[in-house]
C-alpha cells in the first residue's frame, strides 16, 4: 500500500510545510521566553537546515558546519563532536497492534531520550486511513497534515512520549501493509526512529454458512451438518459448535482443507475444527439424537468462527424431535380399522395432552444410606390413560409410598418408578428413595422422568438431583449449621404486569450442602433466575423456586416475579421459603409479601407527603437484611454488641450480656402496618432481639451515604431519626458523628423497634388577602396556598384574625373567608405546621373603612401578601400608574452617555469606514 514516492512526498511536505511551522514555534517561544535554552547567535537569530538529506533541524549558524554527527547502527546513538557540544539521543517506536482488520484502530507510542535539554522536533510519515494523536507530551505545537505527517516540537526536554492513533482504511485487504516512517531532529542531529515499522492487515471472514440434511428427526435418528467459511484473504480459521441439549453422539464425516486441529466432546455437547493459512474451509459432521429424546423437544445448535482479526457467529439452528406414528396408520393416512384416518378404536376422539408436570424432594441432600419422599404431580388437559415413568442414572433402593388417585398399576426398583392411571385428567405418585450407604458426599442421584399419554410425552420438570451429604464418618462430626438465611426484595410494592427481584441468602458456620425452596404465589409468573455456583436450580409452573449448592458456607439465589397485569390495588402475594442441610432446616428472615400497586419510587412524591425512600430520582433502594448477627462483648466496655454491614444500621450495644442475636431488616418503602413518615423518606429499617431485652434501652449507630441525602435534596443537618410507636411516628434525639465517608447518626431507643431516617425542613407560610381595604360587612378571604415545605406535606394552617378592640376570631383550613364589621385596622396570623411538627407564621394587615367600599374603588384586590419574610413589592423604576419609567438615576446615566457619544464624534457625524 506503501507507492515509491512515499519517501519522496515525506521529505518534501517535511521541507515546505513544517519549517513555517517550526520558525512561527520558535518565534512564540521566543516571545515567551521559553526557547532561552536553544542556540542563539549575536544577532539572536536561528535559522532551519532544510537540505533534502534529513529533516529541518534547528542549528546554531556557527556550529552548522562544525558539529559533525556520526551514528551508531547498533544502539541508535547519535552524537556530536566531542569537542563541541556532545549530545546522545535514542527513538523508539511501539504498536499496541501489530495486526488488524479494514476500519479497526491500534495506538502508536514513540519514545524519545535525550542526554540534555533540548528542544527536539518530531516527523513521522505514516500510511493508514486515518492519524489521531492522542498524547502529544507537552509539546508546544503538534498536528497531523493531510499526508499522514505527524509532527510534533517540544523546547527544553530531555524526555519524550508521543502516542497516536492509526486506523486502517475501511478498502484495505487481507495482507496490505501500512508502514511507518519517522525522524527526531534535535541539537542539528537527525535520528532515525527504530521499532516496530508496520502493521499487517488481517483478512474478514467473508462469510459462514451451516446446512442441514434435516431439521425433524426422530430419536435415535441422524441428519448431517454441513459448515462453510470463506475468508477475505489467507487466515487462520478456528470453528467452535455447541449443542444445547447435547447429541447422543457426534462424527466428522468430511473437512476440506484437512484441519490442523480436530474434536469432539466426549459428552456430545459440542465440537472444533482449526485450519491455518486458507482461504476457505467446509467442515461435514454427523449428529444423531438420543434415544430418551422426547416428542417436541428442540436441540439448538450455536456456533462461531474466529480469524486472525474478527470472529463471526455462524448463527442459530435447531432440530426438532418428532416421535413416530405409532397409531399403526399408513402413510396415506389409512389405518387397521378403515375409514379416513379413523384409529382403530374408532370414534376419532382427539387424545388429552399433558399441561403441567412437578417434581419435588422432601430433602434434596442426604447422609449416605438415608432417605427421603419424591412426589410427582402431572396434569392433562382431558381425562384419558396417563402414566408417569421415573428413571435413576444409579442403583438406589426405591419404595411406592402412594398413588393419587389409585393407579391401576405401579412399580418400583432400584432403576425406576412407574405408575399408570386409567381416566384420570391429574395424578400424584409419591415414592421414597434410599441412597446407597457406600455413597461419598457430593455423589449425586439425577432423575430423568416423563409424563405420557395416548397422543403426548412431557418431561417432568422440577428438582431432579439427589446430593450425599457429609456424615460424622469422613471428619464431620458437627456438619455446619444455619447462621443466616434471609430474604430481600428490590421493590415491595410492584405495579400490576411489572417485575421486581427477590433475593434469598444464607449462610453457614461449617461447609454444607444448602438446599434453598421458595414457593411463590402461583399467580406470580418467574421470568428468571441466578444461582451462582448451584449444582442445580430451576423453577416449576406451580411456583416452586429451588437451588441446591454442595459444600459451601453461602449460597445467593436471586429470581424475578413478575405480577399479574390485572393485580388489584393492594392485592398482596405471599413467598415463603426455606433452607435444609443436614443438620435441620430453617426458614427465611424479611419480608414475605408483595404488594400490587403504584411503587412509590416512581412518583415525585409518596403517601408521606415527601420523596418515597428512592428519592426524586425514582430509583428504589435495593432492601438489604441481615439475621442472625451475634451479640459480643465488648472487652473494653463491657456492653453487648452487634455489628451489621450493609445496612443503614451499623451497630447496636445493650447493656450487659445477650444470649442471642440480632436481626437488621431495611425497606425501600414503609413496610406495612407503619404509619407514614414525616419529611422525605430516606430508609426505614427492623430491629428484632431476643424477648428478654427486647425493651431494654440500645445505642444504635446509622450511617448514610452522601449521595443517597443528595437524591433527596438534604444535608445532614436536615436529618430526621424517628422511632414508631402505637400512636405513630415519634422523633429521637440524634447525634451527628463526625469523620468517615458516610453520614454517622447516634441515637437511644427500646432494642426492638421500627425506625426511620428522614429529611425534614421548616415550612415557609405565605398569607395572601384578597383585598387589603374593605368596608364594614364586606367579606374578606384569606388564603395560604402558596406557602410550601422543602420535604414534607403542611398538615394545617391556623388563622388568626384580631380586630382594632382586640376581638380575636381563629379560623381553619388553607383558605378561609370572615366577615368584618368593625372599622379599623386587623391583624391577620398564618401559622402552617408541616408533618414533622414544626411550623412557621406569617403576618398582614387589612383596614376596614368608616363608610362602605365605592363602586371601583382601589381595595388593593389579589396585592395584599404577607409571608414570614415580607419585602416592599414595589418596583422603584416604574411610573406612578404603575408602567415602566426612569428614576432620576437612569436620567443621569443617559446624559453621562449621550454626552460621551457627542464628544468622540459617534454623534452627528459618520465614520468614512462606516458605510
């Protein structure tokens, strides 16, 4: 990509174009002062050596033809004569890339050292679509000219990074090279830059194609898939398939060329091929489908291709399983019995289809040689014959327990259970399985079952893994225990059709083997689940949610719910959950509803009359628990305490000993059954202890994070702690903690209690009169309705009316209307009261005349306000009706003006240059 007259066009752009560059630098940095250091003749000039042999230099005019430079090849050291002015320079060049596609970009990086202070120039001619300099170190003047010349000129440095950008041209091909070329000109010496000098460009992978022999197959039937890649170029060519569920088997049939590198996974879930140097490359393979396939299952084949440069998804394909006819039909669609496709039983009655299956352990983890219950619940849309079939991948020892309703027949063996059931549309088989006690922990039981009838087969879904748990045999005498489980919701009150994530966590003393079942409202749908590390985890149509780890101290299973879009208002659904190891189970600490309706963090303002605990910004906070956090001694005090992470609440202390724990529950909302809070809600959080201190007085330490009072508008000194009791939301005298990230509040309160951290401001009253002068007997109507609080609602408004004899009315209600009879002047209060409790006044006059209003006559009508911080309304520079006018101040200003005009000429008269 490089022509032969690169060289030359370098050169010459470098002689015409950057020399001007370099005389307007110098001369700026002259002015400045910053060019001091370079060589200066008697006259002060420099001038630029701008032979076609190297780039412009700058050279003092009597060391030009003295300081001579020679160069060492092998270290890229330039130097002068020693008896001169001895100087020693070295350039470097490195690419982030070496290799890259049409349009992709990679970063250059020149380095450049000098043994003293000068100030070197930069050119490097580069050949690439596009030039960017990213980091041109400091230089006093840079840029890239149209030819994809960089340049760059520092003063006074004897240390140089410059870093650029190329990009190669979208109508590069696989194998065009894109070179580089650069000097650094420094003390009249000219040093080449050494490095890296070109970037290859990569081939595309120009298209990939699969094809299947067939999409349908029958179990235990094969198809062949072929795979074809073309490349923009020479490349090296890797091909990666996955199966989704995996092949019973997999077989290269045909490859051309013959790939370097060739596989197949042993359990049939995928396959690779690599070739190198080619242009092309078709890959054959054979897949056959497992006998155990079931009738409408779907195997998914996805793929990608990577090249030197790019990778390219083959796509997405899929083959569907179709068992065979087994009615005895012929392909024309004849059968035993005669007729148009009649079945030999006649009648032409269409067979029920299976609509839901589940599968559920009493425990999904067991000591070798122990046991537990199975049960299987299938569905049909219509009566009909239904059998359920159950299928052990190891010898166990199985046992019927029983069958719902009757079945007509059932068995059961160390390879399976199977029960059948004549006319029924639903059925129940419960079975107990004993593991074998030579079992080791951690071996596993998988269960493969299916639900059938005349005309449908479908999976059982559910719990299908059995797991040997730890016994005191292998070193676990004391296997571990629940120290934690809780659950957590991100919203608690979720709008109809709309989803919201709850979170279960748990946590252990010793390693163990959780198994974690939540049942949800079975009207909730579960669009998705997280069970990180899980041996095994799902989620049935009845709302049964499970996961089970092996030999952990914690475990997190996170799931989405979503609601019904005909939810009702306040309609609430119920979770309920628990945890087993080996040594017992427990249930889950947090909430256990949701709730159908407007979530608060999506509106400006909640039921509190402030921000919902998200803030304006209409972002729920995440709720965060902890249970089960023990109780210590503090060694230096002596008191009981429990500290707790992420939560608002940090720590809590009790006066002498606690036998027991403490259990932190925080809400994005005001949980049920809690009055309202006053200001903006910040977070409302749970203590639980045990009974026995459960009113004792506790220390509790909370902390904020800053950006959380941000989201509401708040600083610290506008934080409210509030403590619920039976008549509501009740205020606690707080302390502010200084140091730290977050805000730190200190408070005293009973142990067990609900409280509330919020932001809470003074109101600001605001009176308005509808007139300010009325006759005797007129009606006067006095209003608050613009008065207002910074976070929560104004809960009353109190008036208060008192005559010239001192005759007090009060009225109620933001807007009020009295009559008054007496003349003279009244003083009429407004005093607002927000739901913290505080309050603000405001104050205004209004007259009553002797004799009665004339028709038209100026009351002073919708201009009487008053606030707790009144100001004169009007406007000093309008006129007396009230329009704009000049104070004799603006008059002065204007003569100052016109006189300033007329005696610089800009007043009668017309500038020639004017026209």
């Amino acid at each position: 990509m490089t022509d032969p007259s690169s060289a030359r066009r370098f050169r010459s752009t470098r002689s015409l174009v950057v020399p001007s560059l370099v005389v307007f630098v110098l001369a700026a940095l002259a002015l400045t002062g910053v060019a001091a250091g370079l060589p200066v003749d008697t006259a002060g000039e420099h001038r630029l050596d701008a032979s076609p042999s190297h780039s412009p230099a700058l050279v003092h005019p009597e060391a030009a033809d003295a300081n001579e430079t020679t160069t060492d090849p092998e270290t890229n050291e330039t130097a002068t004569d020693p008896e001169t002015n001895e100087t020693t320079a070295t350039a470097s060049r490195e690419l982030d890339r070496s290799t890259l596609a049409p349009g992709e970009s990679t970063t250059v990086t020149l380095e450049l050292a000098v043994d003293n202070s000068s100030a070197p120039a930069v050119y490097e001619s580069v050949d690439a679509g596009a030039v960017t300099i990213v980091d041109d170190g400091g230089a006093a003047a840079s840029g890239v000219d149209a030819d994809g010349l960089v340049f760059a000129v520092w003063s006074d440095t004897d240390t140089i990074t410059l870093v650029y950008e190329v990009t190669a041209p979208e109508s590069a091909t696989g194998g065009d090279r894109l070179s580089f070329e650069g000097t650094v000109d420094v003390a009249g010496q000219s040093v080449p830059v050494t490095g890296a000098s070109a970037i290859t460009v990569a081939p595309d992978i120009a298209t990939v194609e699969r094809t299947l022999e067939s999409t349908t197959l029958e179990p235990g039937a094969s198809t062949t898939v072929t795979l074809e890649v073309d490349v923009d170029g020479v490349d090296d060519v890797a091909l990666y398939e996955t199966f989704d569920p995996a092949f019973a088997a997999i077989e290269h049939t045909d490859s051309e060329p013959t790939p370097t590198v060739s596989g197949v996974n042993a359990d049939g879930s995928g396959l690779v091929a690599v070739w190198e140097n080619t242009t092309s490359a078709l890959l054959e393979y054979e897949v056959t489908v497992p006998d155990d396939a079931t009738d409408g299952e779907r195997i998914t084949l996805t793929g990608v291709v990577d090249g030197t440069a790019d990778s390219a998804p083959v796509g997405t394909s899929e083959i569907t399983v179709e068992t065979a006819d087994e009615s005895g039909g012929s392909d024309d669609g004849g059968s035993s019995g005669g007729g148009d496709g009649g079945s030999s039983g006649g009648g032409g009655d269409t067979p029920p289809t299976v609509t839901s299956t589940e599968r559920s352990f009493e425990s999904a983890t067991l000591e070798p040689g122990t046991s537990t219950t199975v049960t299987v619940v299938a569905e049909t849309d219509r009566t009909g014959d239904l059998t359920v079939t159950e299928t052990f991948d190891a010898a166990v020892t199985a046992d019927l327990l029983e069958t719902t309703p009757s079945a007509e027949t059932a068995t059961a063996d160390e390879d399976g259970v199977e029960a059948t059931w004549a006319d029924a549309d639903h059925a129940t088989l419960t079975y107990e399985v004993t593991l074998p006690s030579d079992w080791d922990p951690g071996d596993t039981l998988t269960i493969d079952g299916e639900a059938s009838t005349d005309g449908d087969t479908v999976a059982v879904e559910g719990v299908d893994r059995l797991f040997a748990d730890a016994t005191g045999d292998d070193g676990h005498d004391d296997p571990g225990s629940i120290t934690a489980a809780t659950r957590s919701l991100e919203h608690t009150t979720v709008p109809p059709g709309e989803s919201t994530t709850v979170t279960l966590e748990v946590e252990t003393d010793e390693p163990a083997s959780p198994a974690l079942y939540e049942s949800v409202d079975p009207v909730l749908t579960v669009t998705s689940l997280d069970a990180d590390g899980a041996l095994v985890s799902g989620h049935g149509s009845d709302g049964l949610v499970f996961a089970v780890w092996a030999e952990t101290t914690s475990a997190t299973l996170s799931y989405e719910v979503e609601l019904p879009a005909d939810a009702a208002d306040g309609e609430t659904f119920a979770l309920d959950g628990d945890v087993d190891v080996a040594s017992g189970s427990a249930g889950f600490d947090g909430p256990t509803t949701l709730t159908a309706g407007e979530r608060a963090a999506a509106e400006p303002a909640d039921e509190n009359g402030g921000t919902d605990a998200a803030g304006d910004a209409g972002e729920a906070t995440t709720p965060s628990a902890s249970a089960g956090v023990p109780f210590e001694t503090d060694a230096d005090t002596g008191e009981t305490v429990a500290t707790v992470t992420d939560t608002p609440v940090e720590e809590v202390r009790l006066e002498g000993a606690v036998d027991g724990s403490l259990t932190v529950t925080a809400y994005d909302a005001v949980p049920d059954g809690l009055a309202s809070v006053p200001g903006a809600l910040l977070t409302v959080t749970r203590l639980e202890v045990p009974d026995d201190v459960s009113n004792s007085s506790a220390t509790v330490r909370l902390a904020l994070e800053p950006a959380r009072l941000d989201e509401v508008g708040a600083d610290a000194a506008d934080l409210g702690v509030f403590r619920h009791a039976d008549d509501g939301w009740q205020a606690l005298e707080r302390e502010r903690l200084d140091g730290g990230e977050r805000v730190a509040l200190l408070v005293e309160m009973p142990a067990a209690s609900s409280l509330a951290v919020s932001a809470v401001g003074h109101p600001d009253a605001v009176l308005t009169a509808d007139v300010d002068v009325l006759g005797p007997g007129e009606d006067l109507t006095l209003t608050g309705s613009a008065s207002a609080d910074p976070f929560g609602d104004l809960v009353a408004y109190e008036w208060s009316v008192v005559g010239p004899d001192g005759d007090r009315r009060s009225l109620a209600g933001e807007t009020v209307t009295t009559t008054l009879e007496t003349p003279g002047e009244y003083t009429v209060d407004l005093t607002v009261r927000n739901d913290a409790g505080e309050t603000d006044t405001a104050t205004a006059t209004v007259t009553v005349t002797d004799a009665p209003m004339p028709d038209g006559a100026d009351t002073g009508a919708d201009d009487a306000p008053g606030s707790s911080d009144d100001a004169d309304d009007a406007d000093p520079a309008a006129g007396d009706d009230g329009s704009p006018g000049f104070t004799a101040g603006a008059a002065l200003l204007a003569l100052f003006a016109l006189s300033f005009l007329v005696r610089s000429g800009q007043v009668g008269s017309r500038s020639p240059r004017g026209r």
